[in-house]
C-alpha cells in the first residue's frame, strides 16, 4: 500500500485528504474524533488528487449535490454496508440511524450502525453529517457537532441550525 496525503482549506477548516495506492481513502477534519496519526497519511504529494479537489470545491460553492469520485473504503464489512447506505442519502435529507438499520436489514442495529457512522474514514464525500437522532435531534459528529450543524444547513436540510446539546 502505498499512501499519499495533502491538505487543502474548506469553509469547515482544513481537510487532509488521503490516497491509498492513488484512490481516496481519507478526508480528516482538524480535531476530528476518529482521525488517525498523521503518520499514517503517508509522504506530501497534491498530484492524486486533482478530481477530489475539483469536486469538494463545486461542492463548496453550492454547485454540486453528488459526488462522483472512486472511493477506497476500509474498515468491517458492516462499516461498509453503513458507509455505502450513508451515499444513498441525497444531498438536502437526513436520515436516523434507526432508518439506516431497517434499510440494513438490522432493525436492532441503530447503536452499531452509530459507531460504524463515527469511523466512517471520508468525511462530507461519504455523508455521515446527514444521520440525525430519531427525535430528529443533532447527536454526535466527528467532525464537532458546530460543523455538522453548519453542513446540514449548507444543504438545505435544516431551516436553521439546531441547538447544540452541551454538557456541564
């Protein structure tokens, strides 16, 4: 395996961008709960990563609501299964992790299906900011709740941004 990494600026802070032998395989958020050690991104190199850039920025700008990129996804076949069901959420929707375990076939699963979602490993491109709780509140984010909040209102899929819960 080989990997390389660069990093870019978005309205959400940096992105680390990663690619396993030339394919995306990571998009990190500065603080991001499940981020791995940055020397597991591999040597500086801008080059793979040209489309990824094009997209997020027509993103970005309001100019893309799908993204259409060859994604290395690594994790459990399960954490595949959420990942993949988290790109059937379109652009503007939410979706709970209730609904994501029906559309399993796991009506049990809400809870794995919520760590699978936390250790989805690219961010905004694989949408895990679009699962809300089942009240229709805003639960965890690895990216911190304030950019979840700031995406789901990006796209239209909240009038306003939601409170967010803090703990004392």
């Amino acid at each position: 395996m080989f990997r390389q990494h660069t990093v870019i600026d978005s309205p959400y802070g940096p992105l680390t961008l990663v690619a396993t032998d030339g394919v995306l395989s990571g998009l990190y958020m500065v603080d991001q709960r499940h981020r791995p050690g940055q020397e597991t991104f591999g040597d500086p190199d801008s080059r793979p990563f040209g489309e990824v850039r094009g997209q997020l920025g027509a993103y970005f700008e309001g100019e893309l609501s799908e993204f259409d990129l060859p994604l290395r996804l690594d994790g459990t076949p399960f954490q595949r299964a959420v990942w993949e069901q988290l790109r059937e959420i379109p652009y503007g929707e939410t979706r709970s992790y209730g609904e994501l375990a029906l559309a399993l076939g796991k009506p049990g699963a809400s809870r794995a299906v919520g760590l699978a979602n936390g250790k989805n490993p690219i961010g905004i491109i694989v949408p895990c900011h679009r699962v809300i709780g089942s009240t229709g509140g805003l639960t965890g984010y690895g990216g911190g709740l304030d950019r979840k909040q700031r995406l789901l209102v990006f796209e239209g899929a909240a009038a306003e941004a939601p409170p967010v819960a803090t703990l004392f």
